[in-house]
C-alpha cells in the first residue's frame, strides 16, 4: 500500500505518461486481485463488507487476510520493484542489455550463503542459532550477496577507478568459485537439507512476516528513493564513459553509488525470498520498448511494473497447484523467458545483442 | 476460536467436539497410522509422501512437507495437523498455529522407537489411546518376531541399498540411513560404510565392498532402477550380489518409510535376503 502511494505521489510530481497511469492501474488490479484471490476462498469484498457493517469477522478469515495474503503482497511488491530497478540499474551501468544482478556476485553470493547456513546451521553454537531463529538464512544470504560485492568492487578498483570490464569478468570468476563452494556445500547436505536449498533456489514469498518486512523495506525502500538519482548520469554513460566525464558528471561517483544501490535492492530481495530469475531482465526490457532507454522514466516504471509482475506471478504460484504452492522462480522463468526470447527475436540487430 | 471449532464441527457434523473431525496429516508414516488406528475418515488433507493406503491418494494434496502454503492448508478448514518433526517453512506452522488450528509435530526418528513414539502421539491427538496401545502390541509381537528370525541368521548378509542410477552414477544408502536401518532389522549388514546418509559412491568402493545382495526400490519411470541397469553397470554388475541375481526390489514408502507397515517390511526383506531359511 505504502508503495501504491509512493507510486502516485511520483506520477504527480512528474509529467504523466500515459504509460505510466497504465502502470499504476495495472499494479493497483494486481494488489487488488492478490489480496481478494486465494485457496481458501476469502474475498475482499465480503470482507470489507463485514468491516463496514460492522459484522465480526472470523479468526480465519482475519489470519488469512492479514496475516498471510497481506504481508505477501507487501513483500511482492518490494522483491519485484528492487528486482526489476536493480536490473534496471546494472543494463546502464554495463551498456549492457543482459546484465542482471548477478553479474556483480549478488545472485551467487546470496546463494552460497544461504545453502551455508541450510547446511551448516546444526554447527553453529547454540546460543547463535537461537539468536537468529528463522532469520539465519536470510541474514547469511545478505551477508554473502555484500561479502560478494565489495570483494568484486575491491577487485575491480585501481587507484581509485573502477574498471566495468574487470567488474565483469571476475564476478564471471567469482560466480564461479561461488558455485563451486556451493556445490561442496551441496554434497554435504542430507536428504531434507537437499530438498531446502533446492526449494530455497526457486524462490518463494511466503513467509513474510512483519520483521523481515519491516527490515527489508529499510534497505529497498531508501534504495528505491534514491537509485531515479542516478538517471541522469546513467543516461550520460551511454554515451561512453569519456563522453559522461566530459559532460560533467563524476562517473567513479556514480559507479560506486550504482553498485552499492544494486547490492541493498538485489541483496535484500534475494534474501527475502530466494533465487528469482527474470524479473531485472524482462521488466526494463519490455519498459525500453514501450516507453524508450529514458532513465528517468525508465527506473521509476521499472519498480512499478516490476512490483506489479512479480505480485501476479505469485498469484499465479499460490493458485495452480492449490491447496499446494509451486515455487515463483519457477513461474517467473516460464513466464520470463520466451518472453525475453520474444523480445530477442523482434529486437534482432538492435543494440549488438 | 470456540466458534470456529463449533462451526467446523456442524459443518461436517462430526462425533463428539473433543474428536478432532477435519484432520491433516504430513509425511507418508504418519498417514499410515492414522489409517491404522482407523481414522481414516476423518483425513480431508495428505501430503505428497502420503501414498498408503490407496484410498487416501483421492484426498488433496497439500504440497511437499517441508514447503507447506499457509493458505493453503487453511483453505481445507482443518482443526488438526499431524505432521512430521521436518514441516516448514517455519513462517507457514507459525501462521497455521494463530489461526487456531491444532498442529502437532511428531518425532521424526527412522528406528522402532521412533514409531512407538508417533503411534502414541498421535493416538493421543486424535483421542484413540486404547487403538495406539493396542497397535503399538501388535507392533511391538510383530517386531519381536522379525527379531527372532534376525538373530537366527549366522553369517548376515552384506546389503547395499541403490537408491538411484542416474548416468551410471550409484547413490547409496550410507551409515544412519533409513535404509541401513531396515536393512539391520532384517538381519543384514549395510555394505556402503564409510559414508553418511544418502550419497554417490565410486565404482571402485563399490567393487571393494562387493555386496551379497543389492537392494533397490521398484518403481516405475525415469527413477527406476532396473535389473537390466544393475547387470549393464560396469561395477554393479561384477558384484557378487549381480553374478548370483541376488537382486531385491521393494515399495520404497514400505521399506524406509518406518511407520506400521516396518515389521512387515522387514520380514519381507529378511525372506528375500536368505531365501534358503525360508525353504
């Protein structure tokens, strides 16, 4: 909610496309429909009604509500717009239309701290394990998604400048050596440990509970204030680096705040909720067709669009295989891929990809 | 709360209140012991594990136990969950607890013990005391018989268990595997040593070890480990176990499923393993 009307409090300020509008309706529909659909049949209406006239409204009906459909929406729609303005982000800062978080380590990061923590929990001291309860996967895959990125960035620097094809390749190279730890990681793992990270690298949005929300809406929602600051210069760096830097923009400045963006959104996203693919590279692909490669637009309806798509993808991920939920990663690469595919083939010769 | 459990109780006109009537139950073992203290009946709810008895497979499906939908679960109106000591993700249990349901968790270990347990939990939960004693007797004869005919075994058979064989790739069942349990019951010996739970092993350790029988699971499809695969398997198929056709296939759920069917399965095992005791 709090989203929705951030949402509309920048369609005011800014000159509305009408693209934009189309984009706040489309997430308002997808809220709207998240809340009121679901396995256990409790529908918003009926409920609003019951809140109106008064009528008591039962523990079941409330905890469904409330307490599963509600804070599930809240974190759809701070995983899917940190997603897709992290992806956003990264394809400016690489001029590269197939960059995504993970080619700064945040995606393998996240994981080798993850399936760490499923695997190696049972060593840790008890009064640590206790201390962080539920939270210990998430805070390692945090951990690892930072841990990750500033070592690349350290890698990457020298003397003070950043070099985006150093960046590159060694997060190819750390991605790997990531995997690898993982796998060992993996190997280790019994039979229900197994089933854990496997689940856990699919993604899922359940489980949000007010804590991790509260935390989690900490660092992506200043994040997401602040990365349409970026617009400008991101927009010059097209033009080359030496360009920007002549038109007067501190490009180290902006590498460095890029980065560091991307790391809060992505890292707290993957942490909330797993391994989800697709949504940083569709979502500002499907917006530079539409609406044009405009920063300035771009990241603000990259959070729009990319909270709306994400909040549908779990709907349908809680819905096709009721009263069972099938993993969103899942969703969102089925969805997600043919459509890049579809975009690849229509886009053929534009921008060397 | 009260009026929740009043409304679920008219809805499915239930016995008595202190019966709980819409049950839910996760994790192959303890369906099967709900079914066998004869409360089938009262199940709207499985999980995907829970594949005993057939009748039970009509019921819905409410996903894989350790990745449980809250809503889900919810939408089926249970006032009782029995699960395994694994059901997650924490988040959902938590959910399922403050919106009033009953959720018991059960002891989750693949031994005899650990079956007596779960028959007495959940006799208790779903207020059969006197059928989880009598089951748990019953249990209790059956496994004393299976012991018997274990201990009069004089040189144990060395068993490997194939779980799967993907690729030419042996995963075996390793030390404190619920598959070296069964296997121990039955008076064997497991032969994959030196490895934890459920793991690949090299062709040579498996040439080392050379098992008298190998034991698989029959099932159909891509996971299937047929006869056909063993005798073709560079070192599967130079086993003793191989060359004297001491294969051994049986229902996976039955054999590592530790649950009432476990004497059974047992006895079963031990007669394929020294089918000359038998004769």
């Amino acid at each position: 909610m709090a989203m929705t009307s951030l949402a509309l409090l920048v369609a005011i300020r800014s000159p509305c496309a009408p693209l934009r509008l189309g984009l706040i309706a489309l997430l308002v529909i997808a809220a709207a429909l998240s809340l009121g659909t679901g396995a256990a049949g409790v529908s918003l209406p009926q409920v609003l009604g019951q809140c109106l006239t008064g009528a008591e409204i039962s523990t079941r009906d409330r905890v469904v509500l409330l307490d599963i459909r509600l804070p599930r929406l809240v974190m759809g729609l701070m995983v899917g717009a940190a997603l897709a303005v992290a992806g956003a982000v990264m394809q400016g800062l690489f001029r590269n239309p197939l960059a995504d978080p993970g080619i700064i380590g945040v995606g393998a990061g996240a994981g080798l701290g993850a399936v760490a923590m499923i695997v190696l929990s049972g060593f840790l001291p008890a009064a640590i394990a206790a201390f962080f309860g539920t939270w210990l996967v998430p805070v390692a895959a945090f951990g690892g998604a930072w841990t990750a990125t500033l070592l690349l960035y350290r890698v990457a620097s020298r003397s003070g400048q950043v070099s985006i094809a150093t960046l590159l390749l060694a997060g190819i190279a750390l991605a790997a050596l990531a995997g690898a730890l993982t796998g060992i990681l993996t190997y280790l793992a019994d039979d229900t440990q197994l089933r854990d990270l496997t689940f856990w690298g699919m993604g899922s949005l359940a489980g949000a509970s007010d804590m991790k929300l509260l935390v989690g809406g900490l660092l992506i929602g200043p994040a997401l204030i602040l990365t349409p600051r970026l617009a400008r210069g991101l927009n010059a760096l097209a033009l080359g680096e030496a360009t920007a830097a002549h038109m007067g923009h501190d490009i180290e400045r902006l590498k460095h705040r890029a980065v560091i963006g991307v790391a809060a959104l992505a890292g707290a996203a993957v942490a909330m909720a797993g391994g989800i693919g697709f949504v940083g590279i569709v979502v500002p692909h499907l917006l530079r067709i539409a609406g044009g490669p405009d920063h300035k637009t771009l990241l603000v309806d990259a959070a729009l669009l990319g909270a709306a798509l994400l909040v549908l993808a779990d709907l349908i991920a809680r819905l096709v295989v009721a009263p069972a939920e099938l993993p969103i990663g899942i969703v969102t690469a089925i969805l997600g891929a043919p459509v890049f595919l579809w975009i690849l083939i229509r886009r053929q010769g534009l921008g060397g990809v | 709360m009260k009026r929740l459990a009043l409304i679920a109780a008219l809805l499915t006109a239930g016995p008595a209140l202190a019966e709980p009537a819409r049950v839910i139950s996760l994790g192959g073992a303890v369906t099967e012991i709900v079914a066998a203290l004869g409360a089938e009946d009262r199940l709207v709810a499985r999980d995907t594990t829970s594949e005993y008895p057939e009748a039970i497979t009509k019921l819905p499906d409410v996903g894989y136990v350790r990745a449980l939908s809250a809503e889900g679960v919810l939408a089926l109106a249970p006032d009782l969950i029995l699960a395994e000591a694994t059901a997650g993700p924490p988040e959902a249990v938590e959910t399922l607890k403050a919106a009033g349901v009953d959720f018991v968790a059960l002891p989750g270990d693949p031994s005899v013990q650990g079956v007596r347990e779960k028959i007495a939990v959940v006799g208790a939960a779903l207020d059969r005391k006197e059928e989880a004693q009598a089951l748990t007797a019953s249990f209790d004869a059956e496994m004393d018989a299976v012991r018997k005919s274990a201990g009069a075994v004089a040189t144990p058979k060395r068993v490997l268990f194939v779980l799967s064989l993907q690729n030419g790739r042996v995963m075996a069942g390793g030390e404190g595997s619920s598959a070296e349990a069964i296997i121990e019951l039955a008076g064997g010996v497991n032969a994959a040593t030196g490895l934890a739970g459920y793991k690949p092993v090299t062709d040579e350790a498996i040439l080392a070890a050379d098992p008298d029988v190998i034991l698989t699971m029959d099932r159909e499809g891509e996971m299937a480990v047929t006869e056909r695969d063993i005798l073709a398997h560079p070192a599967l198929g130079q086993t003793r176990a191989a060359r004297g056709g001491a294969l051994v296939a049986m229902d996976g759920m039955l054999l590592l499923g530790f649950g009432p069917r476990t004497p059974q399965a047992a006895q079963a095992l031990h007669a394929a393993l020294y089918p000359e005791a038998e004769g």
